[in-house]
C-alpha cells in the first residue's frame, strides 16, 4: 500500500530500523535464525513461521555477501518494520 511505500523512505523509519538492528545483534541470540526469530517477535509479537524464517535467512544471507553486517541487519529490520502485519497490528 502507499502507506507503507512512504514509511519505507522517512527518516524516521530508517533510524528505528538501525536501531532495531543493533538491538538485536546485541540482544538476539547466538545465531542468525535466533536473532531474526528475536526481530520478528519484536515487529509482530509471535514467532516467525518456518516459511517466513526461511525467506528471511535467504534475504539476510543477499544482504551479508554485499554489506557489512550491522547494514545487512538494518536491511533485515526495514523489511520487517515494513510489514503490513507489523504496520496495521492485523
């Protein structure tokens, strides 16, 4: 939806991203499938299904072969603060 194409670009958005990032690389877990469990809870409050965790590894996988890891992360949590579940609570 436009809502969340604009919610993408704020500056806002990018920052809480970030810090969503950091947050869960501190406070996530040992392993990359532990801390997208810990992001996804955070953004939609239950656990990722094994679908969504294995698409999620897959993106965080892209990310990691072409940026330094706390950006791959913030990719990570962009992608999940823009969920329409994570938007609208629904």
């Amino acid at each position: 939806p436009l809502q969340a194409l604009t919610t993408l670009n704020e500056p806002l958005f990018l920052e809480a991203a970030r810090a969503l990032a950091e947050r869960t690389l501190r406070d996530g877990g040992p392993s990359d499938a532990a801390r997208i469990g810990y992001a996804f809870r955070r953004c939609v409050a239950r656990a990722p299904t094994d679908a969504e965790l294995a698409e999620l590894m897959s993106l965080l996988k892209q990310q990691q072969a072409r940026l330094e890891s706390t950006q791959a992360w913030t990719m990570l949590a962009r992608v999940l603060l823009n969920l329409d579940e994570t938007i609208t609570k629904e």
